[in-house]
C-alpha cells in the first residue's frame, strides 16, 4: 500500500487505503453475491448462448468450505475447490463465474449457474478426455448442448470414411487452411463429424517421417501406413445439428476460451492458498473477474491494432506500470521511459497527460 499512497495515483482517486480497509472491503464483497451477479447479468444481457470452462484450484486452507478432496484437471487427488466461467461466444468475454465445491461435477455445476446467471442456454465445448456415455447421458438429461472431441482410437469413428474425404467435395476454408469434412448420425439425435486438417495432416506425415529415420526401432513403413489415416484428423460428437462449419468454427471458438482461461489461472496466482474464510474468497474472486475483464480488454485492444504478434498482453501491463509520474520541487512530472515503451504507446496512440 505504501507504494500507492506516495504515488501520483494516491491524489488521482484521493483514496488512502491500508490492508485493514483492502482485507474488509474484500470480505464485504463476499458477504452478498447478489449485487455481484447484479453486475455480471449485465453482461449477459439477452444473449442465448454462452461458452463454458472449469477448472479446479488446489488449496490447503482449513478455513474454507468449498474445499474438498476431488480430481485436478491433472488426474491427481488433492484438496480442490472449483471455478466455473461462462464466456461470451461472439467476443469471449468473461461474462460470469460461480464458485462449487471441489466434489461436484461440471454438469452439475452448469445446471446451477445458468440458473442463476440468467443465461437461457449454454453450448459445452469440452476438452478430450471428457467424452463418456455418462457423462453425454449427464448433460442430456440437464438438456445442455455439448461440442464433444473424441480420442482418434474411439470406436464411434468411422475411420474408413478419412480415405474419401481426402478427395471430396466438402470442403471449407478456416484461417487459410483447407478444412476437409463428412458427418453421419448416431443414435440419440446425436451427429458425428469427421475433420480433415491439410496443413495439420502434412506436418503430422513429415513428423512421422522424420521419427522413421530418427527412431527405426519404433516407426517403420508398416505403422505409417497404419496411422496416415490419423493425419491431420478429429471427431467431434454433438447434439447440435448445425452444419459441419458451424461446429467447427464453434470448436474452434475454445481457443479462445482456453487462451484466457489460462489468463484467469494466472491472475489467480498462488493467493488463493491464504483466504481466511468464505467470504473472502468469494470477494476476492470477484475483484480477479474485474481484473480478468480489463486482462480481455487489453487483448481486445491489442487485436484492434493487430499487435498481438508483437505485444504481449504481459507487455502491455509491465510497460505501462514502469511509466511513472514522480514528484520534483512539489510538483508531479513524468519520468523519462525508454524506447521499448515510446515504441509500444506510439504504436498503440496513446498518450500519457
């Protein structure tokens, strides 16, 4: 605090905060999520559909409730309280959250948090590894739509369909890559698609190849010919009878989701691990989902300016944190900043009073 208090932004907001004012602030945040969810309904606005991820958050803390013996997203068994994140599907913004105890499952979750946040549906793009007879038995019976990546050795792909496809006619163009497909029903109102990624299946074939003559004692000839149908190929089972470029670009969108979900992982840090009771983490949570929103913001922003190759979004914050105003014969001045930062701010016109 004290690095706030001497610095220009301290007469900006003419605020003077302590950790005994932060670490009450934080829990009278917690103590009522209603006007939380207030906020983020506004964000919501009318929109049917949403985006979801999960995660679970190891803690040690005896203090907190929702902590409870669970698996990690890393298969192993610890002490886990859950995070849930609804994203908006035409920009992935981060629209709301709900914390659940380490134990429960995600439909379960979802379930709930549609419930509350006021979202009418959610579309479930999963991660592969999820996909089970009951975990689809699970979200149908929830009525929850689900995009669904299957494992290439999974019995419900046709793989003798890859051979045709590489010669036919559906094609569509994603990113400049040439995205062959073909789909089939399967019980259940259930759809199955198959993908055929031609930049992904070429580097997959140079790659096997170069193994071959690396490694001859794992790959030959024989377990080429084998696995070439594999190249450059996915499945994706799903309840949405969309056309096969729709749910493709849908799959897709989880990159998105997953490049700030891993925003969010980072924010988070390792503070968690020192909340003291309910209350706190769930004020704490909600100033981390106002600091994820300005994380999307700046990611926004450097798209905007197609800058993302050249800023990341870590650059952003540290360049402008190490500009400064400091304080010479009582008067507020602007520090001198180096080239890296004249650079980034001319690039991105900003200017700084």
């Amino acid at each position: 605090m004290s690095k706030y208090n001497k610095s220009f932004l301290s007469e900006v907001f003419n605020i003077t905060p302590n950790s005994t004012t932060m670490a009450s602030l934080i829990k009278d945040l917690g103590r009522n999520r209603q006007p939380i969810v207030d906020y983020m309904k506004q964000i919501s606005g009318d929109d049917p559909l949403v985006l979801m991820d999960a995660t679970s958050i190891v803690s040690y803390s005896d203090n907190l409730t929702r902590v409870k013996n669970g698996i990690t997203t890393d298969s192993t068994f610890e002490p886990i309280f859950n995070l849930l994140y609804f994203y908006c599907p035409d920009n992935y913004m981060p629209a709301y959250y709900r914390l659940f105890d380490g134990n429960l499952k995600d439909v379960t979750m979802v379930t709930m948090a549609l419930q509350e946040s006021g979202y009418k549906n959610a579309l479930i793009i999963a991660d592969k590894g999820f996909y089970s007879a009951a975990n689809i038995k699970l979200l149908e019976n929830a009525n929850l739509q689900y995009i669904i990546p299957l494992k290439r050795n999974s019995t419900l792909i046709k793989k003798t369909r890859f051979k045709k496809m590489k010669d036919s006619i559906n094609k569509f163009i994603f990113e400049d890559r040439v995205i062959c497909f073909d789909s089939y029903s399967v019980p259940g109102k259930k759809k199955i698609y198959l993908y055929i990624d031609e930049v992904l299946m070429m580097a997959e074939s140079r790659d096997y190849t170069k193994r071959m003559k690396n490694h001859p004692e794992n790959y030959n000839e024989i377990k080429f010919k084998e696995q070439s149908l594999n190249f450059g190929s996915f499945a994706i089972i799903t309840n949405r009878l969309d056309d096969a470029e729709e749910v493709y670009i849908n799959y897709k969108s989880r990159c998105g989701v997953e490049l700030l979900f891993d925003g969010v992982k980072n924010i988070l840090g390792n503070d968690y691990t020192y909340m003291h009771d309910d209350h706190a983490l769930e004020g704490w949570m909600f100033i981390n989902h106002l600091a994820l929103q300005v994380h999307h913001k700046i990611y926004r922003f450097l798209k905007e300016k197609q800058l993302l190759s050249k800023y990341s979004i870590r650059d952003f914050i540290e360049y402008l944190v190490a500009i400064r105003k400091v304080k010479v014969n009582d008067e507020w001045v602007l520090e001198p900043a180096i080239d890296k930062q004249m650079k980034m701010l001319k690039d991105l016109s900003i200017s700084i009073p």
